[in-house]
C-alpha cells in the first residue's frame, strides 16, 4: 500500500510538472547586434549561455565581428549551433532582442 501511494505522487508530481510546461512557452523575438551587444543581452539567444556571452564580448574587444560566421572562433559554437542561432544575430543596427512569454490555450 505504502509503495502504491508512493508511485501515485511521484506520478502525479511528474502530471504536474509536464502540465505546468505545456500551459506557458517562452519565445524569443527580433535581433542581437554581435558588436555592441552586452553579455546579458547575448544570453538571450537560445544556446548562449552566461559564459558563451562572456567569450564573445571578449572576442569582439579584439577584433570587431566582420561576418556573423566568426562566431565560430567562440569556444562551444559550432556549425549547428551557429545555423540554430544565426537568425538572431546582426552586425550593424540595434540590439531588439526580447523574452515573451505566452500561455498556450489548453
């Protein structure tokens, strides 16, 4: 009985924590300007993390970015993550990147 109520409210924990991400999504619009851009800004880039942002501020405080593609010389970006993430990133103009997070109708 004791294991029977046991499993009941890990799989009720786990309904639960699977309805909770299913009820809201988190989508991320417009761009990010890889030359002017601050770390925080960076890491709202699906894929940059706190230390990716760090290395491509680095990076750029060398040599400003020419071609998005340079982004490879960035430690942990490779080709796919690059293609995953390259929509997001411009060269010249403002940074526009924003965070929204939306509610699915269930």
């Amino acid at each position: 009985m004791k294991k029977a109520l046991i499993a009941l409210v890990l799989l009720a924990q786990i309904f639960a924590a699977n309805f909770t991400m299913a009820a809201s999504q988190e989508i991320v619009t417009g761009v990010v300007n890889i030359n002017t851009a601050s770390a925080e800004q960076l890491t709202a880039v699906p894929g940059i993390g706190a230390a990716k942002a760090q290395a491509i501020v680095e990076l750029r405080s060398q040599k400003p970015f020419s071609h998005v593609e340079d982004l490879l010389l960035v430690k942990g970006i490779g080709e796919k993550s690059l293609q995953k993430m390259k929509a997001y990133f411009v060269l010249n103009g403002d940074t526009t990147i924003a965070k929204k997070k939306i509610k699915k109708d269930s």
